[in-house]
C-alpha cells in the first residue's frame, strides 16, 4: 500500500520542520510548499491525499488557496486542514464555510495534530466508499451515481441534474445536516449564482418528485436539511 501523502502549505521554517519530522515518524509521505501559489501547484501535480495548509502566507492567503483548490477540478476533493494562530477564528469560520474539514490551532501538539489528520482521512475514505459504489439504496428509492438517476420503485423520479446533485450529496451524509450555505458550497461552488432561497426552492421539487419517499429529505427549522437516517 502506499503511504499516504501530506501536503504541508507553510512559511515558517521551524513550524515546517516539526510537522515534517512528526508526520513523516507516523508514515505519511510529505511534500512542502512554502507559499499559497507553489501550494496550488504542488496540489495540483502531487495529487496528496490531504492538505495541510497555514492560513497566513505569502503570494496566495491560505483563504485564497483553500477557494482556488476547492475550485478546480482536479484537487477540489482532497481533504484539507487548516493551521491558524490563535485570534483566527474568522478566518476558520470562512474556511470551513469554503469547504475545509478541520483546524488545528497553533501551538499544536504534534501528537493531537496527527490523530486529527487521522479523523479526517477516515472520514474522506468512507466518503470515497459511497462515491465509488454506483448505487445508494434506501427503501424504495435508487440513488444510481452512474447514470445520475433517482428512482423510485424502479421508475425515473425524472429530477434535474442540480436536484441529482443536491439529492446525492445529502444521501451520501444520512443523518447530518446542512445549512442551505454549506449545500451550496459542496454541490454547486461557491461561485454558483444561487441564494439560499433558490436551495428551499429545490428541495421542494425534490421532494414533489419523491412523491411517497418525500419524508426521506427533512427540514430541520432555522438550521437546514437532511437526508433521513434509517434505522438498521
Ligand atoms: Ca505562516
């Protein structure tokens, strides 16, 4: 197997050092960039199995950085970390609104960083599981990911690719809930031309076009949507 690689995006030298001495003793692979612009390259020529990535630096804003990767097609779904200063907290509320999976706040403990890249590479694998199965079953209703199709008792639900889209995503994460941003965010970019009022608006189509299966998709007043758990 091979071992899994880490893209370290940071500037300073000692805080480099000590992540690359800690990640590589745990096994992991590492690769450095030492601005947000040579990150964006090593991201994109690397294919790392998740980004390590300080918010503070040079040429290209850890922010910025973390837009571009979750932008391009190549490199939007790698993991990705975000290492912020204390007094940063803004700064991770907009990341993680842009689609990071986690933040470690420095000074860290090399050994809590590493179990915290540990949690998320777990979590991107079941993730990678269910996109790689072509069909997500739940009752009566088929999520076919190959052909973009939702049927229900066998039947096209006949839902548009943007409501496929939306209808997946929430059936790959059962149980969690998202806020109409964060749906936006994942399913159709951040630079999508669509409010959270157009997301209320799908979702009531989805949910006509489920017809009986409507229930599968709740809303969660005031917070947001998600797909029914069922139970085992
Ligand atoms: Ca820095």
């Amino acid at each position: 197997m091979d071992a899994t690689k880490i893209l370290v995006v940071e500037d300073e030298p000692d805080i480099l050092e000590l992540l690359q001495y800690n990640l590589k003793r745990d096994g992991f692979t590492v690769v450095v960039a030492k601005d947000g612009q040579a990150g964006f390259d090593a991201a994109r020529r690397e294919a790392p199995t998740l980004i390590l990535l300080d918010l503070m630096l040079p040429k290209l804003n850890g922010l910025e950085l973390c837009r571009r990767l979750k932008q391009d097609e190549l490199t939007r779904s790698i993991p990705i970390v975000m290492l912020t200063a204390r007094g940063e907290e803004s700064d991770v509320i907009l990341g993680l609104g842009l689609g990071a999976d986690d933040y470690v706040t420095k000074p860290f403990r090399p050994r809590e960083l590493v179990a915290r890249l540990q949690a998320v590479l777990r979590r991107g694998a079941a993730r990678d599981g269910a996109e790689k199965g072509e069909r997500l079953e739940h009752g009566p209703l088929v999520i076919d990911l190959k052909r973009h199709a939702a049927l229900i008792h066998g039947e096209d639900a006949g839902l548009t690719a943007t409501e496929f889209r939306l209808l997946a995503f929430l059936a790959q994460h059962p149980g969690r809930v998202f806020t109409r941003d964060q749906i936006i965010n994942h399913v159709l970019g951040v630079l999508a031309a669509v409010t959270p009022r157009n997301i209320d608006v799908h979702i009531r189509s989805i949910r006509k076009k489920l017809g009986e299966e409507r229930e599968l998709v709740e809303t969660l007043r005031g917070v947001g949507y998600r797909f029914r758990e069922l139970e085992a």
